[in-house]
C-alpha cells in the first residue's frame, strides 16, 4: 500500500487553529502482511491515530500508538486504521461452515466502525456471511469474524476500533 497521507490540524501559541502534520503514514508491515492473515495474501494497514476517551485535543503531539504492532487498541483508547485487503486465492472461502469457514477468523475486545472506501468485502460471521461494497459501514461487536476479498481487486476500509469490556 502507498503512503496514507495523514493531515492533523491543532492550535498555535495564539490559539489559532493550524496544520501541525501533513505526513504518509507507511503500512506497519512494510508490504510483508500479518503473519496470521498469510493464506490471504499480503494484508497492508496504516495505523493514523490512536487515543484515549475522552480525547485530549491540547498540544499539538503525534498520538500514532508507539511500539510493536497489536491487533486491538489498548485499553481505554481508540484508533483509526486503513487497511488493504487484496484479493485472495479462489476457493480460500468456505462458507457455511461456522469458523472453518475462512483461515483468518479472529476476535477482538472491541466496537469497530467499518467504512469501505473502495472495493468490496465480504463480512464473515460464523452463522453467514454479507457483502460490503465501498460507501458501505459495518459497527462489529466483538465478534468472531473474518474478512473475505473475492473480487479479483483490492478492498480498502476505514476502521476506527474503539475498546470495549470482554465479553
């Protein structure tokens, strides 16, 4: 995936609303994927910003989450993410067949909010499966779930991950 340009505004001395970064923020895997996603293909994403709730808006910081790579925010925050899905091997999906229905089914401790900006997906559960198509949002509520691309082009989504209690 190329650089995600990333624009956040802040205040100056003044007050006065600014530009503080206008950046490409790298796929965290350097084009290599996530290991648990490899049956997929190469699975790109860009972690934008990261914070706790309520947000702190004072200071003009980079708020990216610092370290190693974590599927889930940590606790008490959120993030937003871009993520690329590209097209997989025909025949990796198997639906109807609960969690043996895809090799990439996981679970978080968390409320996302999916927003597909371009492609389509398919949304896996364990009891069926649904289409999204770009313009299309998702609020995924811990559950247990895989992300299908059988379209034969690359899927982009939006996520913003927000903690929550284990169920």
């Amino acid at each position: 995936m190329k650089p995600v340009r990333r624009v956040v505004t802040g205040h100056d001395a003044q007050g006065r609303s600014i530009f503080f970064m206008d950046s490409g923020i790298p796929d965290v895997f350097g084009g290599g994927g996530m290991e648990d996603f490899a049956a997929q293909g190469s699975l790109a994403l860009a972690e934008l910003w990261a914070t706790g709730l309520p947000a702190d808006n004072s200071g003009n910081k980079d708020s990216r989450r610092p370290g190693d790579y974590a599927l889930e925010p940590s606790p008490g925050q959120m993030m937003l993410r871009i993520a690329e899905f590209p097209p997989e091997p025909e025949g990796l999906a198997k639906p109807g067949k609960g969690l043996e229905s895809h090799p990439g089914f996981h679970k978080t401790d968390t409320v996302d909010f999916i927003i597909v900006l371009e492609g389509e997906v398919y949304s896996m559960m364990e009891t069926g499966e649904t289409l999204l198509k770009a313009g299309d949002v998702l609020i995924q509520r811990g559950t247990s779930h895989a992300w299908s691309n059988r379209s034969g082009k690359v899927c982009k989504i939006a996520a913003v991950m927000l903690n929550a209690k284990p169920l």
